[in-house]
C-alpha cells in the first residue's frame, strides 16, 4: 500500500507540473513584453497603447503616458488615436462589400460616376485605386496640401495628365483613397461616414469610433513632438475614422473571420497583382507567412498594425508621439514567436535633433562624443536613426543641414544603398545634380533602391537637358 500511495503521489506531482507548463510559457511572454514597452518608456521611446492577442484573446494591454503636450491627463485603453493610413482600410472594406452586393464591378473605369473628371478617368478603375495604381494627380505637393474635399475636387478636375499609365506604376497617394469615398457615396446616396458607421461601426459594436474627431471630443487625444509642442489640427479631406486600440481589435478581428467580406474579398484587398512588394489598401501581405502589416502616420501620431494570420497573433501599437512604434511592433511579434530580441536604446537622433537644427556641425560633434562615452546608452548600429533626422530637416527646408546628416550616415554606414539614396535626394533637392547622380549611381552598385535611383537620374537627366535647351 505504501508503494502504490508512493506511485500515485508522483503521478500526482508530474501531472500538476506538467499542467502548470503552459500558463508559465504565457507569463513569460508577458513579463517579457511588458518589460520591453516599460523601459521603452521609461527610455522616451514610446508613449501611447499597446495590446496583443493570440489565439483570439486579448494577452496583454496597457496605456503607457499622456493624452497631450500637458502630461496632465493619463492614457487609458478608452483613448482614441488617429492612426494614419491604418484608416484607408475603411473605405477599402467597404468598396468589396458593395462588389459582394452586385452593387460596384471593380473594372469599370471610374467615369461612369459622372464626377466631371478630365478624359483619364475613362483609364481608371475602382481597381486601379484600390491598389494604388491609378496614375491618378497627386493630391499632395510638397507643402500644397488640400484642406478640404472641394479643394481636392479642384486639384483633380484641374489636372489633365496621369502620372503614369493606370496599373503601369505605383504611388501610394490619398487621392485614391478621395475618390473610393466619393464613389462610396455615389452608389450609395449617403455620406462615406454615415455608409461606414452603419455598415461597419454598429454591427462591430466599435462604440469608441468616430470621424474626424476635433479638438475637446471626448477620449480624443492630440499629438506632440519630443520638445512637448502640440500638432496643428488637421486640414485635410475628409473621412479619416479616430478609433481605440480595442476597436482596432474589433476590426482586425472581424477581417480575419470573415464578418464584413468574404475571405476572398479580403485575399483581393491583401494581394496587389500589380505591385506586389508595395501592398495596397491593407498595407503589405507577405503571402507565404500569411503576415499582414500596415504602418499609419499622421503628424507625430503613429501606429503598427501585424496581423499574423499563420500563428493566429495580433499587435497593435498607437502612438501620439511618434517614436518607435514600428521596432516596438516587431520586437514584440518576435517574443510572441519565441524569437531572440533586445531591448531598444536611447534614440541618439532624438538627443541630436534640437541642436541639428541650429547647428549641425556642433550636432555631429556631440554624435562622435556620445558615441565614444556612451555607446552602450544609444543606439549606433541603425542607419535609419540618422536617416530619419536626415529627413525632418530635409522636410523643414533645413536642406543643407539635411546634407550634412546624410553625409554622415553615409559615412558611418558606406555600404547600405538606401542613405546613399538618401543623400542622393537631398542633393537634387538642392539642385547640386552632379552630385545627386554620383550618389544614385552609388547606390545602384550597392545593390539598387528598387529601381528608384535609377528613375532619378533618368529624371535628372532630362531637366538637365531641358533647361539647356
């Protein structure tokens, strides 16, 4: 008897052992998680919300700082964030479930909505649009941006040449995402958002979801840099869908199993059969790893959305200080998938940035100090830290500190083709050609920019020509 009470007590401990094998797995994971986004924060590397699911469950999620520039008002998982091109999905939806009802053919050029268009809209399809391949005029150029829809009809009614023949380029350009609404709204005879709301929003029970949210609306936050000065609201076309973190759950979700489109519906927005390393209307799909993943920015605000269809893990970050948010998103798919990963340093663009801006040279004097005394702080081994400061100076007008920088990654970084590109463009920005060919051809020999710095000195070439004509 006391051989088999003995037996029977060890069968009893290996079973309890073995049942507590997978909630441990699970906390790890957690715990791992959480340890990542609390020195991520505690670094000034992200302020916004998180939250991961697996297996159609929520695992973790958490507000990490501020509503605005006040640092008065915590986060909570009730906040709503703009989060960018993530929104064009709406529209996108919605076009396949007119499709579905017969309502909508895709390849019908876009003509047949009598939008009092010029000729190439007899070229165009909803199609083309859809996966951004329609050629159609840029709505935004350079600092000339549309602040409402009538400007942007203006735009596109006043232009009267494609940018390139539809389904033979691609630009990845809000006006595609204009006329989807407005066709919406043609077939429909309601507005984008009243269509969007009763057809998706309701029947989601997305309750914390709302348009165009203006300043003081309840929940809604604002964007702000890293000097704590706030965004200017935005002045823009209309129809962009504020949501929560948990609504974005909602719909990610309801995709994934079909709610609103067929699976095939779906399978058309993820697949673009005329670009497929571009993506389309859902951001990229890397079709073997059933992986879709889609990035939003709009001013300092910024969001990741990876759906891991495969293994069945949905990440979601929002942010409303534009930071990390796309490594964050990564790091945290890699721990999810049991993969090595580190915790992220210090931004050393972001300690640079203030003093790039007054002067560079001293900027690149504190880089190399910094990179001496604290290497183990910052994060030196990323070209696209520098890369992006490169870029904000560019974009402010601050074209020759931008070259400066750029020479820099170059330097630091002389074998990658994308920041010889980069500095490349900013030489043609400041229209030293010779110089922006030189670096594009560069950039082809270490291994090319999709075919992007060969454009350019295409494009180079015959203003060069045409200006000694």
């Amino acid at each position: 008897m006391k051989n088999q009470f003995f037996y029977l007590l060890i069968a009893v401990l290996f079973t309890n052992f073995l049942l507590a094998q997978k909630p441990i797995e699970q906390k790890n994971e957690i715990n791992q998680i959480n340890e990542l986004m609390t020195k991520s924060y505690e670094k000034g590397l992200f302020n916004g919300n998180v939250l991961v699911a697996k297996k159609g469950k929520i695992i973790y999620q958490k507000s990490f700082g501020f509503t605005d520039e006040t640092k008065k008002t915590l986060l909570t998982e009730n906040s709503i964030l703009n989060f960018g091109s993530i929104a064009k999905q709406f529209n996108a939806v919605a076009i396949m479930m007119l499709a579905e009802r017969g309502q909508l053919n895709l390849d019908d050029p876009i003509s047949k909505y009598n939008f009092d268009l010029p000729k190439w809209s007899e070229k165009v399809t909803t199609r083309h649009l859809i996966n951004y391949v329609s050629g159609i005029p840029r709505l935004e150029n350079g600092l000339i941006v549309p602040k409402n829809d009538d400007e942007a009809w203006k735009i596109l009614k006043k232009t009267d040449t494609l940018l390139f023949e539809p389904g033979k380029g691609y630009r990845y350009d809000n006006g595609n995402v204009f006329l989807q609404r407005r066709i919406i709204e043609k077939i429909t005879e309601m507005t984008f958002q009243d269509f969007v709301t009763k057809n998706i929003i309701k029947p989601l029970k997305m309750n914390n979801s709302v348009f165009d949210a203006k300043s003081g609306y309840k929940n809604r936050t604002s964007c702000y840099d890293m000097d704590n000065v706030r965004c200017p609201e935005m002045e823009f076309i209309s129809g962009w869908l504020w949501l929560d973190v948990n609504d974005m759950y909602k719909w990610i979700d309801a995709m994934n199993h079909n709610r609103l489109i067929s699976k095939k519906s779906f399978e058309t927005l993820l697949n673009n059969p005329y670009a497929k390393d571009q993506g389309g209307s859902l951001g990229r799909f890397y079709e073997e790893d059933k992986f879709q993943l889609h990035n939003g920015i709009s001013y300092k605000f910024e969001s990741i959305l990876l759906n891991d269809i495969k293994n069945d893990i949905i990440v979601i970050l929002a942010s409303n200080n534009r930071n990390k948010v796309w490594d964050l998103g990564h790091i945290i798919r890699d721990i999810m998938l049991g993969k090595a990963y580190e915790i992220l340093k210090k931004s050393v663009a972001q300690l640079l940035k203030k003093e790039a801006f007054v002067d560079v040279n001293k900027a690149i004097e504190t880089y190399y100090k910094v990179k001496k005394t604290s290497e183990e702080e910052y994060s030196f081994n990323n070209p696209s830290e520098l890369n992006s400061l490169g870029y904000e100076l560019l974009r402010a007008g601050k074209i020759n500190e931008s070259i400066e920088i750029f020479k820099l990654v170059v330097k630091e970084f002389p074998e990658n083709s994308n920041v010889m590109d980069s500095l490349a463009e900013a030489y043609y920005t400041n229209k030293q050609y010779d110089l922006a060919i030189n670096c594009y051809k560069k950039a082809i020999e270490l291994g090319g920019t999709n075919g992007n710095a060969e454009k350019m000195i295409e494009k180079i070439l015959q203003e060069t020509e045409k200006n000694n004509e």
